[in-house]
C-alpha cells in the first residue's frame, strides 16, 4: 500500500507499507517538511497503540529525525519494523552522509534515545548513515 500526502509547506510524504509490521517513510526535502508533519505521519500509523507508547515512539523518532537534519541531507528515510515475537520495535533513520571532518559524536537527543530505548546504535556507509534504536514493550 502506498500513499503520499503534500505538506503545508509545500514538501511531500511519501509513506509506503511493507507488510504489517513495517512503515517507511521517505521524506524527500527536509526543509518542507516539519518535524511536525513526520510526528502526524507517525500518530496515523501507531493507531490503536497506547498513549505512552505513542509518545515514547514520537521522541525517539523525533530525535532521530532532529539528528539527521542536522547532521546528514536528504533524502530522509524513517522505518519503524515491529517484532511481535520480542515484543519490539526498531525505530531508523537513514540520511544522505555528508563528508565530516571531525569523527561521528553523540548529541545530547541521542542520550535521550539511549535512556528511553533498549538499544541504539548508528550504522555508517559510503553515502547513507543510518541511525537506529529498539524500544522493547513489556505486556
């Protein structure tokens, strides 16, 4: 299942469902579309889940999604991939790498992801970083 939807801003999502147990959205320019407008994207695919859960996902994701901005180029691609077996979700966000003089450091959003998720890490390549991050739900 596809769908796009056009920002305020003028900037367009593109959500793309692969299965039920991943969404990716790809954000084409990042400056037309507001940290904001992937905070609604993330609401409309966490329906049904609780309120605390919703809100721990959407400070992860936005943190991440902060870092990438801020740190890499477009094109920005968010994946959330749920593991029911472990009861788990990966969060990630993969930006175009931009050449860095100075080696990858931890922001002060990334020690917030530390403390809220299970795990977290950063995955670098010739042309993407790839930042990502485990939330696990006890039932």
């Amino acid at each position: 299942m596809s769908s796009g939807a056009r920002g305020p801003s003028g900037g367009t999502l593109v959500g793309v469902t692969a299965g039920h147990d991943t969404v990716v959205l790809v954000v084409q320019d990042g400056d037309a579309t507001s940290p904001d407008e992937v905070a609604r994207w993330l609401r409309e695919h966490l329906e049904g889940w609780g309120a605390f859960d919703v809100l721990l996902i959407g400070l992860v994701v936005g943190e991440l999604y902060d870092n990438a901005r801020r740190h890499g180029s477009p094109p920005y691609v968010l994946e959330l991939v749920l593991d029911r077996w472990r009861e788990a979700l990966v969060v990630s966000v993969r930006d175009r790498a931009v050449r860095r003089s100075v080696p990858w450091a931890s922001s002060a959003g990334l020690l917030l992801v530390a403390g809220l998720t299970e795990r977290w890490g950063v995955l670098t390549q010739a042309d993407f970083t790839t930042v990502w991050a485990e939330l696990v739900f006890a039932v």
